[in-house]
C-alpha cells in the first residue's frame, strides 16, 4: 500500500516546518500541498486502514503483486 500525504500530526509538523524555513503562512502551504492532489485533500489514516482490510478480505483474493496507492490521485511533488 503506498500512502499519499496522509492527514495528521506527521503531516502538520512538516507544513509547519516548511513554513517555518521559507517564512509563509501554514495555511498556504498547506494548500500548496493539496492542490497537488487531484481530490485536493490529504487522505486519511482510515483510508489506508480500509485498503488493507480490503486486500486481507476474500474479495481481494485474485490480486497479486500489485502496487496499491491510495493517494487521492496525487499529480506531482514539491
């Protein structure tokens, strides 16, 4: 499973400190960070917790060796 920028503490702590070393706003960094985001918004640790319980279900039993990203559709990073 591989996670976009996934909402929380972690997150936080990293818009703070980008926002700290270039002098901006975090509220703007923030954004900057979402609008790299197709659905412009952070996906959540219960998304992440959704697609395991999904792929350890007998629904996910016909899916081998692929890569699952849950992401929002993430178009690029800075």
């Amino acid at each position: 499973i591989c996670p976009g920028s996934v909402k929380g503490e972690r997150m936080n702590r990293v818009i703070n400190a980008k926002a700290k070393l270039i002098n901006k706003n975090p509220k703007n960094i923030k954004k900057e960070f979402e609008s790299m985001v197709s659905l412009k918004t952070f996906v959540s640790k219960e998304n992440i917790a959704t697609m395991a319980l999904f792929l350890l279900s007998k629904d996910s039993e016909n899916i081998s060796g692929q890569i699952m990203t849950v992401d929002g559709n993430t178009e690029r990073m800075n």
